[in-house]
C-alpha cells in the first residue's frame, strides 16, 4: 500500500516538473511565440506582483504543509490523506513555477520571473516523496500530538 502510495506521488511529482521543462522548451523551439505581452509595463508591474506573492505564500506553506494541526492529525490517522496532502502540496508548488515560467516567456524573457521560477523548481527538490519521508511525517506529527 504504502509503495503504491509512493510511486503514484512521484509519478505526479515529475510529471509535474516535466510539464513545466515542456512548456519551456515550447517556447524556445519557437512553437509558441515568446514575447506576445513586451511592451506592456503596468501589465508587467501586476504580473511580477502576482508572481513575488506566489513564491512568498506558496513555497512555504507547500514546505511547511503537513504542520498545520489540522492536516497533521490527518495525516496521523490515515495514509490515503498523505496522499491526498501530497497531491495538493505538489499542486501548490506546480502553481508558482507554472506562472512563473509562462510569464518570463510571455514578457520577452523578463529575468524577475526566470529567478522566481528557479526558486519554484528549488523548493520542490525539498518535498521529493519517499517511504521515509512518509513515515517521518506521518510519525512527527503523532508525537507531537502526544506532547
């Protein structure tokens, strides 16, 4: 079961990350066309803010995910709402890195979202699923249920 568990979050975890090198490569093979939205500064401006905040609320609730008490008791109880966690803490760090990456190409190679999306590719090395991270988390969060 739990290897199952495993495998299925690592499939989704690189495909997710493989997604993202697609849609990277679409654009510099010129399959879509980079630089639609150059020009356009206060366009820019609310893209880099929505960006900045991503990064700043996403990365770290996906890294600090399985702390919060309700999701830790969860967790604690059963491994299919692991897995379920699993899937949205991927989701939120996908998100971040998507945006980021369409963003650098749709404003001509902006590097503020190149950095970003580097950030965003960074914090998913943190959260690569395996059995003892599994057990670790599952465990952490029982004993400090207990104290």
């Amino acid at each position: 079961m739990e290897k199952n568990i495993i495998k299925f979050l690592r499939c989704l975890f690189i495909s997710s990350l493989v997604s993202s090198l697609l849609i990277a490569i679409a654009f510099e093979s010129m399959l879509l066309e980079p630089g639609m939205l150059v020009g356009d500064e206060v366009l820019n401006y609310w893209m880099s803010l929505v960006g900045v905040a991503m990064i700043l609320i996403n990365l770290p609730v996906a890294l600090k995910l399985m702390k919060f008490e309700k999701i830790r008791k969860e967790v604690t109880a059963n491994v299919q709402a692991y897995q379920k966690w699993y899937v949205i803490r991927i989701a939120i760090l996908q998100t971040p890195l998507l945006y980021n990456i369409l963003a650098y190409y749709l404003l001509g190679c902006e590097p503020t979202f190149g950095y970003m999306a580097l950030m965003a590719a960074v914090a998913h090395l943190f959260v690569w699923p395996s059995r003892d991270r599994m057990i670790y988390e599952r465990e952490l969060n029982y004993t400090q249920e207990e104290q």
